[in-house]
C-alpha cells in the first residue's frame, strides 16, 4: 500500500489496491456507505437507481416467461425454518432472530428471512391440491439478511436485496427446464444488459444450495481475475416438498409431491458490474442501465453572453430530444470548473459526455466523450440527439468485447494440478480443467492453490472423458477453477 | 350473523356483516391471505399485481416532484431509536425486536424498522453540511414492521408495505410547502387513480406523528360510513433534526437545523379500495390500477366448430389490438361454463368483461359489459378495441362519482354535541363541525359518541369563527367526525 499523500477525494489505483479501489469507488460515486448498523449497508439514490434499472430488465424477463410476483412474511416461525434437515442446517449459522414483539417475549422465536423456501412451502401446502394447480410460477422482490461479520458494500452485506423466484411442477423435467431458463434469464441479463462476460455452470455437491438436488450458477469475471457467483437456479427435487407435505392428485389419481425450483439474483450484482469495468477514473457504467446515460456539460463564458445563449438553448434542445428516449442529464450546477464536472460524471461511469461549447457551436456541432474508452468525436447538434440511441448500443458492444477479452486473456487450460498451480503462478485466472466431479478430487483441487474453489462444471464444454485433473480417471465435466468473492 | 347454510365459496353480504364481507372478498379474490406467521399476511399475485399498479402511479409522482428512491437498512440499533424522545414513546410499545445475529446474543438489540426517521437523520447528519446540500429530497419502498394483536388484511398487520418519503429544508416554509405538496400527490392517487373520495386536512395533537410539529392526511370513506386514514404527510420541524444533531452552514454563515418532512403510504390503501368500491358480488377495481382491464370470454360450443373458429379468431384480434395500451386477458380455461368465468371475474373486480359468441360475431359484435353499474352495451368487433381505453375511463368517471355521492350522503353538518349524537343515531357519518382544536373539547367529542374520533381538519373548509360544537368559543377549523378503522 502506498504511503505518499494523496487528494483524499481520489480514488486508490486498482493496480495498487483492488479492494480498497473499490471501496473508494462505491463510496465517493455515492452507491452505498456502510452504517452504524453492524454489517447492514444503505444504498444512495444513485446506487439504488442503478438497482431499479437492472430490476425492471430482469422483472420484464420473469413476468415474459409466465411468473407473477408476489409477497411473503419477512418473519419465519422456527419450527417452520426446520422442517427440511439440510436446508436448516445450511442457514442457522446465518440467521437473525426476532425475540420480543412489542413488549413481550415471544413463544416462539422468529427467523428474519435468510431465503423463503420454508413459509412459501407451508403456505403452497394449502394451495396446491390438483394437477390443475400445477405449474405454481411466483417471484418476490424482497430484503433477506443473512448474519455476516465481515462487511462488504454489495458483495457482502447482512441485509440484502433479491428477487426470488419459486416453482412447483408436475415432472422433474419441467422443474430441470425450468432451472435452465431462469439461468437463460440472469445470463442475458448479465451479457446483454450489465455487459458482463459469464461462464454457466452446475455447482459441485459441497458448493450446492441446501436442501437443493443441485444449483446451477452463472459465474462473471472480475477485472483482477477473481470471479463472482452472480445468479443461482435450484433444482429442489422433492426434497422441500416432501418435508412441507405438498401433495396433489395427479392425472393419473394418484397423490404426489410436486417437484420445485427456486433461483435469486441479488443486490451483489452491482458489485459485479462495479468490478467487471471500473476503472481508476471510477465507475464506467453499461449503458442499458446507467441512472444517466448521457451527461450534458455547458460551458459558459461570463464575458461571452451571446455564447451562452447559444449553449443554453442547445442544452434545452438536447433535453427535449432525448426525452423519453435516453436518459440524459444536463450539468448546471453553477460554482464547478467543467474539468471539475468530467471528472464527477466519470467517477459516476456516465456512458457518454456531451460538451456544449460555443465556439463548437458556432460550427454548429458538440463534442462527444465515450466513458467506456474515453474516444473523443465531433457531432453535428442537429444529429446528435437521434443518434444517442445507437451511440449508447455501440458503448454496450465496446464494453461487452472488453470484459469477454478479460475472460479469454484471464483463461488458462490446465491438465493436472501441478498445470493448476503453475496457472496460478502469476496472478488468479480462471482455469478449465477436465474434472470428474468426485468430493475427494475437489478437496485435491481446493488444496492445490491457495483459496481457489470449483466454481462451476460448464454446461457449455464437456470433458469428453479425458482425464481428471486430480484423479486421472475420464472427466464428462470441465471445471471452471477460480479463486471468488 | 345469519346461521342459514350458504355455498361456501359465496361472500358474505355486506348488509348482513361488512366485516367478514370484506375479509371473504380480500381471500377468494386471491388478494391475500393469513399466514402461520402472527400478525402477517401473504399478499397474492393478483393482490401484489395490484399493488405495483398503485406504486408505479405514485412512484411516478414522486419522481415528478424531485424525490429519489434510496434504500435504508432494515435494522435500528435501540440506542439510535431512542434520541428523539415523542418518538420513541409513540413507536415502543409496536417494536419487534432482534436480539440474537448469527448464533450469539447481540450486545445491542435491534428494532425492526417501524418508520425510517432514526436511522435517516443518523446517516444525514453525516452528509448534510452546506445550504448547498439542502434539499434532500428522497423516498423509500420498503416493508415495516409494527406489532399488532389482531390482524386485519391490508388494514392492520404487523409487517406492511409502504413509501416513506424523508426530506430536508432550509426553511420551515419550504418544508410546509413539501408536506402539502405529498399530500396533494396522495390526494391525486386516491382520486385519479383509485376513484376514492377523501377530505384532505391536518391532524390534531392527539391524533398527529410521534415526534411531528404537526401531520396532515387524507380520510377517505368506506362503503359502510368509516373513515381511514389513506396517506399522512408531517412536517417534523427541527426536532429530529436537533435530536440527532444534523447541522448546516447556512446562506449567513451561522449553523444551523434543517427542517424536516416525512410521508407515507402504505398497501392500507388496498383496503380502501376495496372498502370504496366493493360489492356483494365480490371487488370493483378502479380501471387505472387494475391488474387485468379487460376480460374477454369466448363461447365456444362443440357442435359449431365454425363458429368457434371465428370466436377465437375475435379473440386474439382484441389481444393484439390492446397489446401495449389495456391489460386485456381471455379467459380460455377449459372445463368452466361462461357463468363460472362471469363470476370468478365479478369476484375479481374487473371493469370490464366482453363476451365473444359466435351468434353476435355473426352481426360483427360482441357484447361488453361494466362491473361498477352492470350496464350492458353491444359493440362491432371492429371497434371495440380502439374504444378499450375511453370505456375505461368511463368507467373510472362512475366508480369516482359514485364515491363521491356515499361521501355527499353519508356527510352531515352539525352545530353541536346533541347534533352529533343525532347524527349517528342512524349508522356512522362523516360529521362536519365548527371545532376550537383544544383538546378539552377533543375529548368531549369523542365522549360524545362511541368511538368517534376528530378524523381531520378539514384544509378545504374553515369554522369562520361559528361556535365551536363543544365548548361555544369561535372556531377556526371545520373537524371532520367520523369512526374509522
């Protein structure tokens, strides 16, 4: 860590220190601060404004593939949280507990939500009789807390905020599509909303939900290598269905358990667009989601009043275009050096900056400053406006091509442990791996490399029977091995 | 309560008992229902549906008028609770408290949130430091936790959904103006929106924010002659604001306390439109915010499969024609006779239902009818979908002025304590009153008449000095007397 003094509003370098970088991004781009209430994060306008974009777009696929939102108790009663052996003992450690209501001691102490398979179980035990009843397709946007002692704004957080989706089916099949199609869902919002570059996979046993058959995640890459769980998909079999007593009639009159599925994507998603394109300017934003998405700076000159009259009526004009179509934002506070203004919008990760000057102007035309790789052009203001639309899809695709470039070039193909551990050598990649998907082989891996873990086995390779990385034994899978948030 | 047999999926009337009227019409509407959790609700797609309507409406006017949403941790440690001393004693005795994090005993409890104004000022006294930073101007959706020994859906649960509005000011006429200004946002939903009728006005003493200088609201009129109390916006002056120790330098150099504002509306709203606008045959949804706008239901009969053709070709003609402006649904369950589905959209409270039968198809029409009056038309096919959203309006236009005349009806206008007593001689009434606003002449009223409170003070109206109905001394206000839930 450097010892030099420094501007204490700039930012630390990532190459110095990547996790105080991002502190210093979360913080001074004012997304989220910590609080005096242990381990529970507050999340400022603009953060918050960053989250309701990405919740409408995944809110948009959801209700597109047939759910409906609803919403459950934030308090679970303990004998309910306990029915289900695994998923219990999964969540204790975690867990907060209610104690006194108003001013009495309770009976019967109350979870505050880590997750709601358990009340939306006992609840659908009372509303699933017949096969008609069948596909239950529900989603709930809702805070879950999960005790945690170390503090992480987004990443890490004792309370957080989720989408949670929860489903009852007929077959395992359907339940099986079902886990891949919401996966589908939190990948395309990844790829072609957040610009991420994510690897889908199936989690090992050791790394699975409790109380699930199996998880599937999508895994993203951070710009220095490490990767983050950024959105899971449970296939619950019948395990929470049998220990709720869910029953239905069949078609064929028999009585059955309904298999289930539930998948979430948090608040921690934030932290991975965070992550993924920062630079040590700040946040650089992907468009689709950017609170501003276009930042009008007007440069105004005192001794200059027919200019700034000029600009003025061009920062309207723009306004007026962009209405309803790009979310544009003109800069008029008064007391700031335009230098002063770039740098707040490019802390801030805008994906584009206009400049209104009026000499520009007087050419009739604006200069443009893309976040993304800071490529300067010259617009004439009569086009400008329509153009922003395709402007902003261009930024997207910069973007995107810059974070699957991380990908491939962070990307190692490792045959044995010692290939592992020489992958490692320079710095954390994300190494593939033929793997067999055997406990004890995960535990060789795990000890090969400092805190590197089995993220996923691809759903997009197979392991075309070579020999495991630890066992030697054919692998069907390829693991993707990585050290993670 | 009647003790003849009845269907038991049939609605208690509302003559017979409002209240179970209303509790069957929020179950087997699927709204929402009681959970095993004391004190809270599950809220169903249809009634959560709902909800997102009414949000996004005033989502909107929150944004209109300058707000932004943020996001304030769930958790209140008790010794920030407790600094502002109305306050604390107003919200203790609802507290629900987390006394154990994790598997260890907490060194300091925390109260769930039952309002946000503690852990605000807490974290703002951090941010505000100039006049410059003045306004703060934000808003949060979050769930609050307030405990209750009986439950009623919607109306009184433990846990709710709400907006908490929170704002800064330099001055205390701007915060003056901001209350106002939320209150006529509040007054807008209840009345363009929901179709309700309320009288806006300020709180007394009694009646007012724990910790508020004053608290105004909107009582709007149940079916049954109730008020309830359907949004309330306070101006706190400086009292959190000193509590807590949030300072500014001013315009003049010196330090000073901000004044402060807070507002809120909760999913109690829900209840008030169904308490408005209901009926014996189940809910009336105010078109602007209903989940579904329009129903269609095909007739289809086995023995003229060419008519049946021509019915579900109608059909998906009036889907693609309200894609994008009406929430337009068919209804194609199989194995339900149209009466079935006549009733279970009744039941649901749809404004409008349009049968498709191959008989009118013939001729080129289908035929309409309107929940809130049961009026029947007979439209061309060709026609009906352009027409969707003026018919909605229509119907919005009727279930307003059918409000607002059970408001004229049930409004009485007394003189004095004997004029009161008369008034509810016959059911409860909206009572208008020449009042002083002392609280000796409060408690006079409520001794009155059972369970009658001073529901508001009436903004729209003055006492212009008349004799004040309890104690004779010239009065300002004109109270409006009602009960309420």
């Amino acid at each position: 860590m450097s010892t030099t003094t420094r501007d204490p509003k700039a930012i630390t370098p990532k190459s110095e220190d990547f996790d105080r970088w991002y502190v210093d991004v979360v913080r001074r781009a004012e997304l989220a601060d910590y609080t005096p209430v242990g381990g529970c994060m507050v999340v400022r306008p603009y953060g918050w404004g960053l989250w309701e974009n990405v919740r409408d777009a995944l809110d948009a696929m959801i209700k597109r593939t047939g759910h409906e939102n609803m919403q459950f108790p934030l308090f679970i009663p303990e004998s309910l949280l306990t029915k289900e052996a695994e998923h219990v003992e999964g969540f204790a450690p975690e867990v907060a507990w209610v104690t006194q209501g108003g001013q009495k001691k309770l009976e019967e102490r109350l979870a505050v939500r880590p997750t709601s398979e358990t009340i939306i179980c006992t609840l659908y035990a009372d509303w699933i009789h017949s096969w008609r009843d069948l596909p239950v397709l529900i989603n709930q946007w809702a805070n879950v807390v999960r005790w945690e002692k170390r503090t992480r704004l987004f990443l890490r957080t004792t309370e957080f905020f989720w989408q949670e989706g929860h489903t009852f089916h007929e077959t395992t099949d359907e339940a099986k599509f079902e886990v891949e199609q919401m996966l589908g869902c939190y990948r395309e919002l990844a790829e072609e909303w957040l610009a991420m570059a994510v690897i889908p996979g199936r989690k090992t046993e050791s790394e699975k939900f409790a109380g699930a058959d199996y998880t599937m995640s999508i895994e993203a890459i951070m710009s220095d290598g490490l990767a983050l769980q950024s959105g899971t998909s449970h296939h619950l079999g019948q395990n929470f269905t049998r220990a709720y007593n869910i029953t239905y009639t069949g078609r064929d009159n028999t009585v059955q358990h309904p298999f289930q599925t539930s998948w979430g994507l948090s608040t921690r998603i934030i932290g991975g667009v965070i992550m993924s394109h920062g630079d040590d300017r700040g946040l650089v934003l992907p468009p689709r989601v950017a609170p501003v998405q276009v930042v009008v700076v007007p440069i105004e000159r005192s001794n200059d009043p027919e200019g700034t009259e000029a600009v003025r009526a061009a920062c309207v004009r723009l306004e007026e275009e962009a209405a309803g179509r790009v979310r544009l934002r003109v800069d008029r506070r008064e007391g700031h050096r335009p230098g002063e203004k770039y740098a707040h919008w490019e802390l801030r990760g805008v994906p584009l900056r206009i400049v209104v000057g009026s000499r520009d102007l007087a050419e009739g035309s604006v200069s443009l400053v893309r976040r993304v790789d800071g490529a300067e052009m010259r617009l004439p203001l009569g086009e400008v406006g329509e153009r922003l639309p395709a402007l902003l899809d261009e930024a997207h695709v910069l973007l995107r091509e810059r974070a699957l470039k991380l990908l491939e070039d962070h990307s190692r193909e490792v045959a044995t442990l010692d290939e592992l551990r020489g992958a490692f050598a320079d710095g954390p990649v994300f190494a593939n791996a033929p793997f067999c998907d055997r406990p004890e082989c995960e535990v060789e891996v795990k000890a090969a490399v400092h805190a590197v873990t089995v993220r996923c086995l691809r759903t997009d390779r197979s392991g075309e029977g070579r020999p495991c990385l630890a066992c030697g034994t054919p692998a069907e899978h390829i693991a993707v091995i990585a050290r993670a948030y």
